[in-house]
C-alpha cells in the first residue's frame, strides 16, 4: 500500500497510472479524473483547491484498485501533506456526498452509473438522519456536493479535456501553498 504521495512529480505519475486502469465506467482512471477536474473549472473557476481535488479525487482507486468502500479515506489522506487539508477533506468525503445525495435527493439515484449504484452499497448506503445533519454542517459541504456532480459527470468516453501536464502548475502553486 502507498499511503502518500511526497511530491507533484510522484502524483502525476501515480495519476498517469490511472490510464491503464478501469473502474467499470467505460473509461480509464485518468480520463475520468481529467473530465472531473474540467468540470469543476468550469463549475468554479475561482476554486483551485476544488478542481485539484476533482483531478485527484479517486488517487486511492489508483493506489488500492478494487477498493471502493475506502478509496476515498486513501486519496485523501496520500495527498493531505502534498496538497492541504481542504483538498484532502474534500477528496476523503466525495464518496459520502453520494450517499448524501441518494438520501437527499429521490431522482439524483437514478442518475447514477450502475458502477456507483454496486459502489454504493459497499460505501455503506443511504444515510442516517443524524449522518445527514453532520453532513450539511461540515465545512465545505457544498463543495463537497459540486465534486460529487462533477465526478458523477464525468464518465463521458472519448472527451476532449486538458491534459495531465496541464495541469501540473496549479498543483505546483498549490503544493507551495502548503509547503511553504
């Protein structure tokens, strides 16, 4: 098990793996990550710290494959040195805003991908109402909710998006941020 990633040159390399891996979603890893990051670019421009963590939000598939119920806590927790707490909380609780979402929201289901239903129940279902209070009154909930639809958006195969070394300044000036 990897359990970090110690700088940008390691994470886009450990992203680029994503390339050769599927997670059921007639896509690869990688292009699914890019389609989510672009989609919060264009959801929240202004928001960096959001769209990394929509390019890096499922690095625990890619460091755990055939994991779901903790590539979420995994991601997060590889790139809260790396890259700050918000992106790493926000990547740690995307698979929570599914189960938000269901519970929440009785047409946002059938909008799911069948690989995010058979996800959902090993994540651990619908949630409870006091789950559902804490959810809402966590930091950031509403970005949490934007990168859950941006992930859930992004499973388009074949499209054009930017490319990984595109996006290897805003995680450089993120990381020094945070490191500096």
């Amino acid at each position: 098990m990897v359990s970090s990633v110690h700088d940008v040159d390691g994470l886009i390399e450990t992203l680029a793996r994503g390339a050769s891996l599927d997670d059921g979603e007639g896509l690869d890893l990688l292009a699914h990550s890019l389609q989510c990051a672009e989609n919060l670019a264009v959801a929240s421009p202004d928001d960096d710290e959001l769209q990394v963590a929509g390019l890096v939000h499922d690095l625990g598939t890619i460091l755990e494959p055939g994991r779901p119920a903790t590539h979420a806590r995994t991601g997060g927790e590889a790139v809260r040195d790396l890259l700050g707490p918000r992106v790493a909380d926000l990547v740690a609780r995307h698979d929570v805003a599914k189960r938000y979402l269901v519970t929440t929201d009785p047409a946002y289901a059938d909008e799911l991908s069948a690989q995010s239903v058979a996800t959902l129940a090993i994540q651990g279902g619908v949630l409870e109402s006091a789950e559902v209070a804490a959810f809402e009154a966590a930091a950031d909930f509403d970005a949490c909710v934007t990168l859950r639809r941006a992930d859930d958006a992004a499973k388009v195969p074949g499209r054009a998006v930017r490319g990984l070394d595109d996006w290897r300044s805003p995680l450089v000036e993120l990381h020094q941020r945070f490191a500096g």
